[in-house]
C-alpha cells in the first residue's frame, strides 16, 4: 500500500472509531445539497454566518405551528408552554457556558448587542473621567466602538494590547498596560480575522490580579472550542446564535450575577420591571431586568436546539475535525505561488486568510463564487488588524463542521484558477 493511501485509510478509521461522520453530518443541513451557478455549494464563509441543521429550522417551524405566545404574562396554556420552552432554552445555554446559574444568561440580539449592554450599563456606571479599557489589536469593530462611544461619553481612554506578527497578543505587554485608572479589560477569544485563540484564561488571570474584570467576546469561539466561563473565570462571555447553527437575531450576554445585580437595566420597557409607579420603579430580578420588551423568543428556542444538536455531534469531535481539516487548507493553500497566509499563530482555529500577490481579495472572492465557493472578502470588521498587517483587505476561508477535504481541494483549485484569469 502507498504511503498515501495508508494515511487515508487511517483518517477514515479514526474518524469511524471517533464516531464523527462529516458525510452525516452533511445531511443533517438542507441547504448543503444546494446548486449554486450550476455547481455544489461550497461554504466557507462560517465565520460570517453557519447554516442551519434540519433540527434547528424544525424546532422554529414546530414554535411557530403550536406553542406559539408572548411568555411570562399569560396565564393561558400556551404561555405557558412557550415560557417553558424560552427557559429551558436558558438552562441549555447555562449548562453550555458551565455557568453556575441560569440567571446569569442573558438573552440579547448577539454579540454586538451584549458588548453595547455590558458597555452602557456596567461602563456608564463604574468607569469615569480618565479611567481607561483594555482592547487588543486584533478586536472586531463591534468590541471597538461600543467602548469609543463610551469614552465620548464619560471621557475614558483606551489602550490596546499588541501582537507580532503571526497574530498572536503580547502578553507581557498586556501586563504593562495597567494602572490604577484600568477599569475593564475586553478582548476577543477567537480572532474572525487571524483565527488566533487567545489565552484567555491567562488574559483573565492577569487582570484580575489587578482588580480588573474581564469581558471575552466569544462570537467565534463558542462555535469551535469547549467554553467554561467558571474554568476561565471571566466575568462577561457574549457570542451570536446564527455562528453557532442557531438562528440569527439572537445572542448571549452572561455576566457573573454579582456583576450583573450591581448594573443598571440597559433598556427600560417591559418584563424588566416588578412594579412601576409614575414616581418610582423597581427593576425586575435577573436576567429579566435586562430582557426589555418581547424578546427573540423563537430565536432563543432555535439556540437551545442548534446547542442540543452540537452537543450530540459532540463539540469535542468537531473541533478535532475542523483542527485537522484547518491543516491540510493551511498546508495547500499556502503552497501555492503568491499567496501569503495573515494570520500564522500556534493557536489557531477555522479561519484562513490570505492574500493573494496582485490580486484584490474581492477579485478572489468574486471568481471563486463563481465555482459555487463562498468565502468572505474585506477587512472582516477588524480595520486595525489589516493596518497592522499592511494589507487593505484579506480573502477569508472560514470552517464549519459540515467542511470536508473536498471542498478544501475545490478552494485550492479555484485559487489557481484566479491566478490564471490574472496571469499570475
Ligand atoms: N465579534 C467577533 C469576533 C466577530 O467575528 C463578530 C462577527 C462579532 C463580534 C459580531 O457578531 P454579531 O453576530 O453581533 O454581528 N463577525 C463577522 C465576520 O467575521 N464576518 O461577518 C461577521
């Protein structure tokens, strides 16, 4: 047997023993069998959004057909169905995080709404005139923004943590970013434009040696690696629905619940109330004093399900997959001619970026979609990491657990197609 096909033939042995099976997998998502421009879908664009099992679309079908109600005011047998459902959607989520409380998930539109909640109640509260927020250079816009905005508000300062040039923080720079004015560290756990894990948990440690908590956007790490938000001890963890096979418009902020009793309501309205007068109101117990108005409540039960659903798949094995699929993409695709990888840290995890010698990135995009590839082309929201890395833009293959080899070889392919229709 060749060494070739003896490596195969180990890779699907293992795979059977570990019990993940992306061909299975595969069919647990319709829109996965569709055609686009002729040709099958390859979907590389994960990072961005993820598409939907069958369970998940179900689950919102099956909402909607019988126990559709607004929850936690009817008295009727609906509401109280939807209720129940809305709230066990709550448990799963705590018991996902290994949060130590359901009252510490808070159900938001997603990440960028948990950032803007934890920067408007706990930032307009306890950070002031001079006090300063840690960032890190490879921030999303999202974890940037709600904190300027902030600053203009209450006259704070930022400062950002570096990174070299593989993409990975400098911690013992990080270390002297404190002083007695650092009020709030925020950074991702996931980069969406480098793939660069963070070390959280060190990142966390650190700054609470300093007093100092701690918020981890977790937009793209909750899809691909095991969160415990007790085990890192962070103090906010915020992620989206929609990159975690849920639904879109939907999201989760959890808080440690000594933070979360000591903020302020976000936004006023109902359900976050127990009682109101003309002179005086008085908040609702958490989470409810920070879920105003009728929330995404098909949404949330859609995130329960597509959780219950990586949890069967196990996410453990799907992060193994996707480790070894990000090799072999980061292998062949960096063999070919031309193309520089963005993005090479130790710590990495579904996402390739790269550029492509005298070629746009939106030129990339635009002919790979016409083979049916789907990847995303621009600076990912994340300006400052294509300024640090001197490059307007990156094309960003993004992995999910229903990738496979395949398509990366149909990435590849259409990479040197680019090049010829350049003559590169
Ligand atoms: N934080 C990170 C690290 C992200 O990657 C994103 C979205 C967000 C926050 C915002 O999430 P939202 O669900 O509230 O919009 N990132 C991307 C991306 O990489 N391509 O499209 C959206």
């Amino acid at each position: 047997m060749s060494a070739a096909a003896s490596t195969i033939l180990e890779g699907i042995r293992r795979n059977a023993s570990s019990g993940f099976d992306v061909e299975e997998v595969r069919r647990d998502f319709p829109i996965l069998g569709e055609k686009v421009r002729g040709k099958p879908l390859v979907y590389l664009d994960n990072a961005a959004t993820t598409q939907k099992p069958r369970v998940v679309i179900e689950r919102l079908d099956g909402y909607y057909r019988t126990e559709n109600a607004n929850i936690h005011r009817g008295i009727h047998f609906l509401s109280e169905r939807a209720t129940q459902a809305y709230e066990e959607a709550r448990a799963t989520v705590a018991r996902f995080l290994g949060a130590a409380d359901a009252r510490e998930i808070v159900f938001v539109r997603g990440t960028t709404e948990g950032i803007n909640l934890v920067a408007q109640s706990y930032g307009r509260k306890f950070i002031g005139e001079g006090d300063e927020i840690v960032v890190s250079a490879m921030e999303h816009h999202s974890n940037i923004v709600p904190w300027q905005i902030l600053r203009e508000q209450v006259g704070a300062g930022l400062r950002v943590i570096p990174m070299n040039d593989h993409g990975e923080l400098l911690v013992d720079e990080y270390e002297r970013l404190f002083s007695d004015q650092t009020k709030l560290v925020a950074v991702t756990h996931l980069s969406n434009a480098l793939g660069t894990i963070n070390p959280v948990g060190e990142i966390i440690q650190i700054a609470h040696r300093h007093g100092v908590p701690v918020l981890v956007d977790g937009a793209q790490a909750a899809p691909h690696l095991r969160v415990d938000v007790r085990e890192i001890d962070c103090d906010f963890y915020a992620f989206s629905g929609h990159k975690l096979y849920g639904p879109t418009g939907v999201g989760v902020l959890y808080g440690k619940a000594s933070l979360l009793d000591a903020m302020p309501p976000y936004q006023g309205g109902g359900d976050m109330i127990s009682s109101v007068t003309f002179e005086k109101t008085l908040y609702n117990v958490l989470p409810y004093k920070f879920e105003a108005g009728t929330p995404n409540i098909a949404g949330a039960i859609g995130l329960g399900a597509a959780i219950d659903y990586l949890s069967k798949v196990r996410l453990d094995l799907v992060a193994a997959h996707e480790r070894e699929l990000l090799a072999y993409a980061t292998e062949a695709v960096s063999a070919i001619k031309g193309v520089r990888i963005i993005g090479t840290a130790r710590e990495k995890a579904a996402v390739l970026s790269f550029v492509l010698d005298g070629v746009h990135a939106h030129d990339v995009g635009t002919i790979l979609d016409q083979d049916g590839i789907a990847i995303r082309a621009g600076h990912h929201c994340a300006m400052p990491v294509m300024e640090r890395f001197g490059v307007p833009a990156t094309a960003r293959a993004s992995l999910g657990l229903y990738n496979t080899r395949e398509e990366v070889d149909a990435l590849v392919g259409a990479i040197e197609k680019v090049k010829r229709v350049f003559g590169r």
